[in-house]
C-alpha cells in the first residue's frame, strides 16, 4: 500500500542564459586582451632630474629603460644599474600616466684631483679616473690616508662654489724645531684671488665663510690662517711684518 503522505520531489530544469554567458566571455576576452597590450607597450618619454656631472643620455642608457615595457620596468633594477656610476649617489624612479618616467639622482659632488694617485675623489671619498671635470682644485702631494679621509669628509660639507674658488692644495703640516708635529692636519690652499688659505681638518667649516670674512678686510692680499682652534682667524698681508 502506497503512503500518500510522502513529499514528491520536483526538480526545476534551468536554462543556460547564452545572453549572459556570452557577455561574461566577452568581458573576460576584453579585459584578457587589454592586459597583453599593456604589457606590450613601451615607455614613451624619460626625464631625468638632479644630475650636474653626469648627462641625461648617460642615466638614461645605463636604466635600460628607454626600450623596456613600461609595466615591467623595475624601478628598483633601474636605479641598481644608473647606481654604478660613480657620480651616482642615490637614484629614485616614479612612473607616470601616459607611458612617462622620471629619474631622480642625487650625485656624489668632485672635490678635487689627487695628484698623487691623478685620480678625481668625490664626496663620498671614492676614487675616479673621469678627468673631464673643470673648477676642481688639485691636491698637489701625498697625504697619509687617515689625514686624507678627515679631509674629504670637512671638504664635502664646503660648498661648491668655495671650492672651486681654490686653485691648489698642499698638505703643509706644522712642526717644531724638534720635528714634532704641532699640527698634523694642516693644508695650505692657494686661492683663484691671489689669497692663500691656511686651514686644518677640525677646521674646514669656516671655509664656507671666507667671501664674507675676504669682504670684510677690504682690498688686501695675504695670508689667512683659519687652523686656529676656538673659532679665531688670522689674516697677514703679504709682504708685511704684521
């Protein structure tokens, strides 16, 4: 005997919506295609900002992004490569709309030639054998390296516009009548006015106050000795007992 009260189970047939799927696989085709031409497209411009010693075609070659797809272009790749310059202190690559780049470096400034080794030292105390550099003073003689580290790290707090006020350098430490060094970290700077600068390594600062310091003597030739610890300076005009 059949028992009426069991439930019957109905099952709905649901129709594929070949509007609806149709639409879905043409979005996803669409988006599909758009992702691999983006991949495809190229940088179109590259600017670059903040360099003064090394050229803008220069960065640009060692990138290697002049050519590369701009969604793939490594930012961080980039600034590895344009970083083996020498010049190259620190790098920063931002993209922007319509395909553009642009590189931002800070440089690494010359300080002087070494005549010693005919080497360019930069700030950062490295080395270079690049001698298309012009306003650099030359360092004329050798100084003992833990001298000449002091020295270049006092020179790169001088600004630039000093420093290329300055002709030459010797290394002129002072000594007593016994041969004992009074100061051994003294350097004598032959200045593009006619004027020659002493200074030391603990004293370099003052360098950056020397137009005004020049200023204030009037039209005198002379010596100035700014080795003087205590923040004193001297100044002694040539040919004078004074």
């Amino acid at each position: 005997m059949k028992d009426n009260l069991t439930p019957k189970i109905v099952v709905k047939k649901r129709r594929l919506n070949i509007k609806r799927v149709f639409i879905l696989a043409l979005i996803i085709f669409l988006v599909c295609l758009v992702i691999y031409y983006s991949f495809k497209l190229r940088v179109s411009s590259i600017s670059v900002s903040g360099n003064k010693y090394v050229s803008d075609s220069e960065i640009i070659k060692s990138s290697h992004v002049l050519k590369s797809r701009f969604l793939t272009v490594s930012s961080s790749n980039a600034c590895k490569k344009i970083k083996k310059n020498d010049f190259i202190d620190a790098c920063e690559i931002k993209k922007s709309w319509w395909l553009k780049i642009e590189i931002i470096v800070s440089e690494n400034r010359p300080l002087f030639i070494y005549k010693e080794t005919g080497n360019l030292i930069l700030s950062n105390g490295n080395q270079t054998d690049k001698k298309d550099i012009y306003g650099v003073p030359t360092l004329i003689n050798y100084v003992p390296n833990k001298i000449l580290d002091k020295f270049i790290s006092g020179l790169k707090s001088v600004d630039s516009d000093i420093i290329q006020s300055i002709s030459e350098i010797e290394y002129t430490p002072s000594q007593n009548s016994d041969g004992d060094y009074i100061d051994e970290e003294r350097f004598m700077l032959s200045m593009n006015d006619g004027n020659i600068v002493y200074i030391n390594t603990r004293n370099i600062k003052v360098l950056n106050k020397y137009e005004k310091i020049y200023a204030s003597i009037g039209n005198k030739k002379g010596y100035f000795n700014f080795d003087a610890d205590f923040g004193n300076y001297y100044f002694k005009e040539f040919d004078s007992e004074e």
